[in-house]
C-alpha cells in the first residue's frame, strides 16, 4: 500500500486489492474513495477505515466502477 501526504489535510492512499486497484482520499477530514481509477462521486466516509470497508465490499461481491 503506498501513502502519499501532501499536506496537512490531505492524504492519498492506494493499493492492489483482490488485482482492481483502489485508493482513498482524505481532503479536510472526508474520505473519498476510487475503484479501478474511478472516482466514486457518490460516497463520502468519516474514517478511512469506513472508506477502505466499503472498496473491499465492492470489489468482492465484483461491483464494477461507477463512470458516471
């Protein structure tokens, strides 16, 4: 999993989950989240760990990402 700050409010986390790639986003202290590079417009979390629950959900009951 790899972490990236850039700054003070925002942090980006990404991995490989099950081979579908997934990520969240903390910006000013809402998680957002993407699924297969997808951002997931529709969703906002309180905790990343919420936000993280939610990708693997998806991913294994095989929930394609969202274009729209």
């Amino acid at each position: 999993m790899q972490v990236h700050q850039h700054s003070d409010e925002q942090e980006f986390v990404s991995a490989v989950y099950r081979g579908r790639p997934i990520a969240t986003l903390n910006r000013f202290g809402r998680w957002h989240v993407y699924l297969d590079h997808v951002f997931q417009h529709k969703v906002v979390f309180e905790t990343a760990e919420e936000a993280l629950a939610w990708l693997m959900h998806r991913v294994d009951q095989h929930f394609p990402a969202r274009l729209h």
